[in-house]
C-alpha cells in the first residue's frame, strides 16, 4: 500500500501548546497536515507547563490534532537548524498517541540528532510504527542538546498508511491518479464477499478480483501499473453481485 505524508510545519511560539491543523488531501493522493501560518518559520518553546498526559509532569509538550483518525506509518523530524540555536534542538521526547485527546497510550522514546547548522540539512527519521492509528499525537520533550531555556524545531512529518474514510462517500480509491497501485476503501455491515472490476473506457473488464470482506472498514490494494496510461470504471460488489459503488480512476 503506498503511504501518504503529512507534513507539519509551525510559526512562531512560545508556549507548549494544542495545534489544531489543516489537513488537506487533494486528488492526487497527497495528504499535509500543517497550520494555516509562515511555512518557513519554527516552533520554539521557551516555558514548560503540564503535559496533556499528566503522566508526562512539567516539560515543553506539543499535541496535534490531525483532524480525524489516520494510520501512522513513519515519524521524520527536522530540528532548530540556525548556526548559533542548534542546542535548542530536540533530543529526547516521549511520544504518546491517543483518539480522543484525553486517553493516552505510549508509543515510547524517541531520539533526535543534533542539526548540522548547513543549509542542506534534510532532517532525519525519527520512528517506525506499527498499524498505529490516532487522531492525536503528544510530543512531550524531556531534554534538548544544550539551552538552559529553550526548545525548538522546525518541521515534523507523518507518512501515513491508511486515510479516513470520507463521509460523503460509500466508495474511496486513491491515490488517484496512480501509477502502480491503487487501494480500494469501503465499510461494511457483515463480512461477506466482495468483488472488484476495473473496465476500461471500451467497456472491457482488465482487473477482476473477490476477497472476503470483514465487517468494517474494508481496505484492498490492487496492482495497475500493469495496465495503459488513461482513464478507468473501478466497481465493487457484494456477495449478492449488488454494487458498492463505482469510481473512476486515472492512470498516468
């Protein structure tokens, strides 16, 4: 399944804080998550308060609420990076994820490397998860390399595995366009069988699967990169052979 990022970028603080952020996913299959504010500038803290989780105690702390629930596939951050305030940056925080904001649960430590200060700094990969989905996601920063006061960074992404489902449809692929594979989503009320047919524009069945559906959200990665550039009919049914829904898809 091809993972999408979310890139999360700050103005200016000066407080830990609750960020409530804009996630977009256009049709291209590309979701960011970022606040609505200067792209270039960083996140700096410079008085700890009480963490959400108040297991975490007084600390600098960050919580981003993504909007709704996603599937968190990698962690990447880019730390403070000016020349004279590398010691401001992040080198150890707790990272604890949770649905509704009020109820934790630990992922674990992660560590961070001090930035270089060069202007190709490219940031570094922080974590792998494991089929971890949240809505929220704390960073509670216990130590940073160095200032007696401050902490900072510059920019954090997600990559993510598994979108929400929108609300207004029964039937969801993407990324869309696509060049190699496509995921198929949908809910169910029961487990039951369900088939997929891709047709072409002349109306030609190229892509036939059946797999047994859970009751759920139902998601199915197929494999086009097989098939010629253009557009395409994506149906589902159900064991009854009574349609899902219909979908079209481009492949470039």
């Amino acid at each position: 399944m091809k993972n999408i990022l979310l890139s999360l970028r700050f103005f200016s603080l000066t407080l830990s804080m609750v960020l409530s952020l804009v996630c977009l996913i256009p049709s291209q299959g590309w979701a960011q998550c970022r606040d609505t504010q200067d792209w270039t500038a960083k996140w700096t803290s410079c008085e700890v308060s009480a963490s959400p989780n108040a297991a975490r105690g007084q600390h600098h702390w960050l919580m981003y609420d993504l909007g709704k629930t996603y599937g968190l596939a990698t962690l990447h951050l880019w730390n403070a990076n000016e020349a004279n305030l590398l010691n401001r940056g992040i080198k150890r925080a707790w990272l604890d994820y949770s649905a509704d904001g009020q109820t934790w649960q630990e992922w674990g430590e992660i560590q961070v490397p001090q930035a270089n200060g060069k202007s190709y700094y490219s940031g570094a990969p922080i974590a792998e998860f494991d089929q971890l989905e949240a809505r929220y996601v704390l960073l509670t920063i216990t130590e940073n390399w160095g200032d007696p006061l401050c902490t900072s960074f510059h920019e954090l992404s997600f990559e993510i595995s598994k979108y929400p489902l929108p609300e207004d449809q029964e039937l969801w692929i993407y990324p869309n366009p696509t060049e190699a594979v496509v995921n198929i989503a949908f809910e169910s009320s029961e487990p039951q069988a369900y088939f997929i047919r891709v047709l072409n524009l002349m109306g030609q069945t190229v892509i036939e699967q059946s797999w047994s559906g859970v009751e759920g959200r139902n998601d199915r990665a197929v494999q086009v990169g097989f098939l010629p550039r253009g557009i395409y009919l994506v149906y589902v049914l159900d064991g009854d052979r009574q349609p899902v829904g219909t979908q079209k898809l481009v492949i470039r």
